[in-house]
C-alpha cells in the first residue's frame, strides 16, 4: 500500500514520542504533556503513516502569507533513507506556498540533510536558547 501523508491529522502524543524516540530528534519524550501542547499549538501538521502506525511528521507555525517555521521533521527510524523526510518537507512547502519563506533550526548531525533536500544554509538568523 506505501507510505500515506494526511494533513493536519488528529495524532496520539504517545505516537509522535514514540517516532522522535526513533527518529533520534531531541525533544522533551519524557513530558508527555508538553509534546500535547506542541502538537495542539502547532498550526500546521504532516503526518506520514503506514496503515495505522505514524512513522512520521512534520510540525510547523506559520501565518500562511510571510514565513513558516519548521520545528519538527522526525521519521521513524526503520523508515529514514526512503524518501519520508522529503515528502513531508515537500507538501509542508507546497501548502505554504511560493510566497512563504521556510525556516528551521538544525541539529548539528542533520546539516548535511537539508541541503540534500533543496534548502539554503542561511547565516543571519539569532536566538534566544530555551532554559529547558
């Protein structure tokens, strides 16, 4: 049957800990009800299932005219090297449109990922670091 990718799809946290567990994403997996928040706060989601597993998604905010930010690309790990990570990275693109700049913060062992996949390294971006 293949990989299906559903927008905006309802998804269980215990699912998303369980693909960034595997995914190896750094992300708070042991507070539960953190990871609820960042997926009901998130205002654009892709996920990627294989019948009724989710192997994996894409989170984003964005205001659909300007930019979009990129917080989350996880794929299972059994799944990873298959084009998964692409696709969602695509269809977010394709839903945002050509007028909306993406942006994303990457960890150092995915910098040679994502210009493999069409994005730009960019040199001007600042931050202020979460406490936890």
């Amino acid at each position: 049957m293949g990989i299906v990718y559903k927008l905006n799809a309802a998804v269980q946290t215990e699912d998303v800990i369980r693909v960034f567990r595997s995914s190896g994403i750094k992300r708070p997996v042991d507070q539960p009800e953190r990871i609820a928040q960042m997926l009901a706060e998130a205002n654009l989601t892709i996920t990627a299932w294989d019948g009724d597993k989710l192997v994996g998604i894409a989170r984003a905010l964005t205001d659909f005219s300007y930019c979009c930010y990129l917080s989350d690309l996880a794929v299972d790990a059994d799944y990873q090297k298959g084009g998964v990570g692409k696709e969602l990275l695509g269809l977010v693109r394709q839903h945002i449109g050509e007028e909306v700049s993406l942006i994303l913060l990457s960890a150092p062992e995915a910098m040679e990922y994502y210009p493999k996949v069409g994005l730009d390294k960019l040199d001007n971006a600042f931050g202020v670091r979460r406490l936890r």
